[in-house]
C-alpha cells in the first residue's frame, strides 16, 4: 500500500480496528523517555522499507490479525503506568483517533512513535518523529513533534539530521540514534557531533542492552 493510494486504507479506515503485532508491557528503551515503563502496541504495515529495520515481520499488515481497540485499551488499562506507546510498522498507515481517544477516556497518556510518512491523526501527549530519506515526512508534524530521533548508519545522515533538525519547534528535543547493526562503528561519530553540537543529545537502544522487549 502506497502512500499515494490512500490516506488510509480498508480495513482500518475507521480505526476501530488495527492490525496488531504484539502489545506488551515494558520500559521504553530510545529517547527522551528511556527507562520509563509503558504499554507498547506495535502496529503492523509499513512501506517505508529501511533496509536497516529491526522489525520487519511488522511489514505486511495482512499477516497480522486486525483487534478491536477496546480489547487493546481493557488490556492497556491493566497495567500500573498509565501510558502507551504505539509503534509499528507505520502506526499512521491506520487511522489512530479511536484507539488514542479511548486510551485518553482512560486516562493513559499517549506517546508516538512515527516515521511522519503518512497524515498523522490521533490524540497525542507525545510525538516521537523518526524521519526516513526514502519516504520523508508529510504535512505539519515537524511543528507538532516534542522529540526528533534520527537513525544514523552512516556519517552523511548528519545532514539529514540538521536539516529536520531546522524544521522543528524550538522545544523540540532533538537525539541521534546510532543504528544497532554499526553501533561500534558510528557511536564515535555521534558523540564527537553531539559535543560539537549540544543542542543533540544520544539516544541508545536500551533495552537492546537490558535485554527486554
């Protein structure tokens, strides 16, 4: 499913239904909020295609059975920190202003995790943009985003930082994020360009490290 094709396609148009992943509860691993504990609801479906990704079983959304939100929510709601991550895939490829609605009537706060590649709908406390060079973002979301993380394989991605970097709020936080697979690789790197540039701070897979999902 092509971007072009559709903001959002059938079945999940809606959005009182997504194709589900997994959903489980754990600490944030990447970010502003590492360590933090949290619900993930990973979404499938992505076009995206970074070649890089450490999820790709959540590509093809067919593959995964589409779930009522409100089972998601009852589920969600059981758990002691009143806060969700939704992630993917491309949680945007669904419409996501039910499931953040009702999550909201619950009083779980709502985080984000979004390449910016499609339309964003939803209710958010938090908006993680992770922008990608072969799909970039559309429409407002830089403005709207609290926190930018950009993956960086390789030293030129820098640019592609500074230049998302340049698009966003004043508030914005702003990480890099060394990708898993070069991380011996391309850490020094990061480091040297964040003392360098200390309005970036470094986002490290933590729970890679503590081995948690």
């Amino acid at each position: 499913m092509k971007r072009e094709e559709t903001k959002h396609s059938d079945p999940f148009a809606q959005g009182m239904k997504v194709p589900l992943v997994e959903d489980f509860y754990t600490l944030q691993g990447e970010g502003y909020h590492t360590g933090k504990a949290a619900y993930f609801i990973r979404i499938g479906g992505c076009d995206v295609g970074c070649s890089w990704c450490d999820t790709k079983y959540s590509w093809n959304p067919e593959l995964h059975p589409p779930v009522e939100i409100e089972e998601i929510v009852e589920r969600a709601s059981g758990y002691p920190a009143a806060a969700v991550v939704v992630t993917g895939g491309e949680p945007l490829m669904v419409n996501m202003e039910p499931l953040t609605s009702a999550m909201k009537r619950k009083g779980i706060e709502t985080f984000l995790e979004t390449s910016g590649a499609y339309e964003l709908t939803g209710n958010w406390d938090w908006i993680c943009l992770s922008p990608k060079q072969n799909m970039p973002p559309v429409g407002d979301i830089h403005k709207r985003a609290h926190e930018l993380k950009v993956i960086i394989a390789k030293e030129s991605d820098l640019e592609w930082a500074v230049e998302h970097a340049g698009r966003v709020s004043d508030s914005c936080k702003l990480y890099l994020q060394p990708e898993w697979s070069v991380r011996e690789k391309i850490l020094p790197v990061c480091i040297e360009f964040a003392k360098e540039h200390p309005e970036w701070g470094i986002s490290l897979q933590a729970h890679k490290y503590m081995h948690i999902p």
